[in-house]
C-alpha cells in the first residue's frame, strides 16, 4: 500500500507546494509512505546542507517530476514538464511555465546524494523484508553484475567517462562502467558503482570492492568468474561474507586439491599471491598466508545449453549444510542479474542516456534505479497478495500496469486507495513470468537493422562534404 499511495502523495505535495500555503504543510499529515517519507527528503536535504527555496521547482517537486520523466517511454523533459502542468491544470491551480529551463535548472540543484540515497534506502529495506528459504537455509543471497551505459558526445561527458579506444574521435558516445549489487529473493537495487570504462581500477572487480561497505555480516555474494580472486573470498570472507563464483578459466586448482568432500566436490588450499599495486601494505599482512576455499565441478546435462560444465568456487565449505547440487541452483540463479540488468537498461531505456554533463548523468543512473526499486516494491506486494514469489511476476507487465493506473491514483479520494491498490496488486499478479525449464535461444536476431550506412567521419566533416 505504502508504494501504491507514493504517486497519491507526491501528487497532493506538488499541488500544496505550488500553492505556497506552508511550506512544511506535507512533513506531519501527508508523506510517501514509509517508503519514501518527506521527512527522509527533509532529512538528507539537512544533512547534504542544501536550503531549500521557495520555488514552483522544489526538492520534492522536482524528484516527482524527474520520477515521472524516467517512467515514461518519452523521456524527454518537455513531456515530464507538460505531465506536471497538465497535473496542475486539473487540479485546478495555475499551470506552470511550459518552458522547460526552470525544470532543467532544478534538476542540475538537485544533489546527487539524494537521488543516490533514495534509492539505495527503498532497495535496501526491500531486500530486508523479502527472503527465500528455500536455498542456502534462507540466507540474504546477494548478486554481483556489471555492465555499461551511453551518453550523450558532450565535451564534459568525454572527459569524465571517455569513448573506448576501438572508436575513432568525433565517432564514438562516452561509456561508463556499472556496477551493480541485486537481491536474488526481490530483485531490488542494493547498490550500485559507476566509474570510466577504461583506465587504471576501473573494472567490474575494482567497483566492486567500492560496494562491499553494503554488505553485511552473514550475506552471501554470487558472480561470476571474474569475481573469484584470492582477494575477492579473502577480504569478503574476513568480513564474515561468503562468496559463490565460477572459478575462473585459466586457474589450474588440481595441485592445491586437500582434500575430497564428494563426486567433483574438493577443499583446495590457496597460497596468497604477491601484493597487488591497489592493496596497502597492512590490509596485505592482515590476510593469511594461505586460503581454504571449496571447489565444485558442475556438469550441465541440459541439451542446448552452451556450456556443458562448470567449476565453482566458494568459501562455503560444509558439505552437509551446503551440498553441491544447492551450490550449482545457487550459482544458475546468478542469471537473475542479467535479467534484472536487462530491465533496468531496456525496459527503463537506461542503456543510453540523455544528459549532457557527468553530473546529471550519474543522477539519471540514480533515478532509473529509484524507479526500478519503487516497481519491485510493488512487484513484491502483489506476490505477498497472491501468496506467491517477487520472481514470478512480470517486471515489464508490472510498468505497464502502473502507467495505465497512474493516473487514478493521483486523481482518487485518500478513502479509495485501499480498493483500488487490491484491484492495482489483482491486475500486477496476472501478469506471471512464463515457466520455461531450460529454455535455450540462439545467440542471433531474425529481424534485420536499417540499411543505413555507417558514419565514418564526424559529422561536422560529413556536413561539410555534403555542401562541397
């Protein structure tokens, strides 16, 4: 209910805050919920030392608006600008300034460790309520992944998150690498890193050690093999974390063998390698001369997959509490990432940007992984109504349905919220992930692209030949 009555009470502050009755009216009577609280806002916004001004484009204004903008397929700012003078219109107060510089500035005034802090904290507390008992004995399963994203070819852009090095100058979109933590059990967002996508501790390993302040005491962290350095089980084992990741191809582990806990199930004793150029000399001492680890060999027997076997390593070590056929569902589940991955970038339309400055991109990024935890919530509400699991409902059939209910939402009466957030729940648990068992795909499209050519000189140049 708290995620279905968000909209409702953004729509109430905005309407409030435009008219200028008080500028606090909304902190003790009407929040997000408990999922995204005013007073949350107010209480980032004191702590970043931001003051507030008494303008049409607020904080809270301007986080609505720029929610609404990542929601929409449009995403431009005109469209996000027109929905909130169209808001306003109908709610019988003075429409604002169709123009969509005032909006625009707002957004650059908006810091960036709200956005970032909004989002991590509905991820986090979502992937708090929902776990899954039925692997690793309902441990918290955390999902490490990587990917990039465009933006647009700005000066600043380029200097911050430069092209990569196969694209030729005047060419190319600047790139940035992210980095992403995933629950297995809800999907959410836990955390994210964003860094170049070349240079010096600039991989998906370096960003990943920037996110290791997220995890906790208990939890287990699955990846894959380039993820499964001494390093990595070492440092996450001292913390009291646990790892699962495919070990990496080129690693001969046979001589380190120690002993045999099973069929293709072996303790290997790994010695410390020499001290990387990134580690300081103290956190090197402090880790031990040789690391205990477990290894697992997985043989695929689906037909049609591409690869027929695997080897895992973990620090989960208990043959008994964690058997190898736990450990080898655990690690296929590790494919959730993708798939969450691939919501966020092509059904949010994350995957190229729109902002032409690495500040505004960054809050873009933190925007889209707002919204995309908001929608998991509301994925997690249905399944707990119809009593099945997060996984099982559809992320793009959830967006749909949100975006057809919006607007009643931010229409109805407070009285009428309850009914219509079970009818919201009914329709958004219809809409079920197909069960397909080991489905497999070609790695091919059918549908062919554009025959266009390709532009092979930057494009002022290309301007200047079709003049000539």
């Amino acid at each position: 209910m708290e995620a279905f009555a968000m909209w409702k009470s953004i729509a109430g502050w905005v309407s409030r805050r435009v008219r200028a009755e008080r500028s606090r009216l909304v902190s003790g009577r009407t929040d997000w919920g408990k999922l995204v609280s005013a007073a949350k806002v107010d209480a980032l916004l004191t702590e970043l030392g931001v003051r507030v001004r008494d303008c049409r484009y607020s904080p809270l204004v301007t986080l609505w608006t720029f929610l609404s903008q990542v929601l929409s397929p449009d995403h431009s700012c005109r469209e996000a600008v027109a929905k909130l003078r169209a808001f306003l219109s109908r709610d019988g107060q003075a429409p604002c300034d169709p123009d969509t510089s005032p909006y625009c500035k707002a957004r650059q005034r908006l810091p960036e460790k709200l956005c970032a802090g909004l989002a991590l904290d509905v991820g986090g507390a979502l992937h708090e309520r929902v776990r899954d008992a039925r692997l690793l004995g309902g441990r918290p399963i955390k999902i490490v992944d990587g990917s990039t994203v465009s933006m647009p070819d700005t000066p600043a852009n380029q200097r911050a998150y430069p092209q990569a090095k196969t694209q030729k100058h005047g060419l190319g979109f600047p790139i940035a690498r992210i980095v992403g933590v995933l629950s297995l059990a809800s999907g959410a967002a836990v955390d994210l890193a964003i860094g170049r996508y070349k240079g010096k501790q600039t991989g998906e390993t370096a960003l990943f050690r920037q996110l290791w302040s997220r995890f906790c005491r208990g939890d287990v962290v699955v990846g894959d093999r380039y993820f499964a350095s001494f390093w990595d089980l070492a440092l996450l084992a001292a913390r009291g974390i646990d790892s699962v990741y495919r070990q990496h191809h080129l690693r001969l582990t046979q001589e380190q063998r120690i002993r045999r806990l099973g069929p293709d199930d072996f303790l290997l004793c790994l010695p410390k390698p020499q001290r990387p150029a990134w580690m300081n000399r103290r956190t090197y001492a402090s880790l031990p001369a040789e690391l205990v680890v477990r290894e697992v060999e997985v043989q695929v027997r689906q037909r049609g997959f591409r690869v027929q076997q695997l080897t895992l390593v973990t620090t989960l070590l208990d043959p008994a509490q964690y058997s190898a056929d736990e450990l080898a569902t655990v690690y296929r589940a590790r494919w959730h990432a993708e798939l969450d991955l691939r919501s966020i970038k092509i059904t949010m339309q994350m995957d190229v940007l729109r902002c032409k400055t690495p500040a505004m991109v960054r809050k873009e990024i933190w925007m889209h992984l707002l919204a995309y935890n908001l929608i998991r919530t509301v994925m997690a509400d249905a399944a707990q109504w119809q009593d099945c699991q997060p996984r099982e409902i559809s992320f793009k059939g959830t967006l749909q349905t949100l975006s057809a209910y919006r607007p009643l939402v931010e229409t109805a009466a407070p009285d009428a919220l309850p009914a219509l957030y079970e009818e919201l729940l009914a329709a958004v648990a219809c809409h079920r992930v197909g069960h397909r068992p080991d489905r497999y795909e070609p790695r091919a499209i059918k549908r062919r692209p554009k025959p266009h050519d390709l532009l092979t000189v930057p494009r002022k140049e290309a301007k200047r030949h079709l003049v000539a």
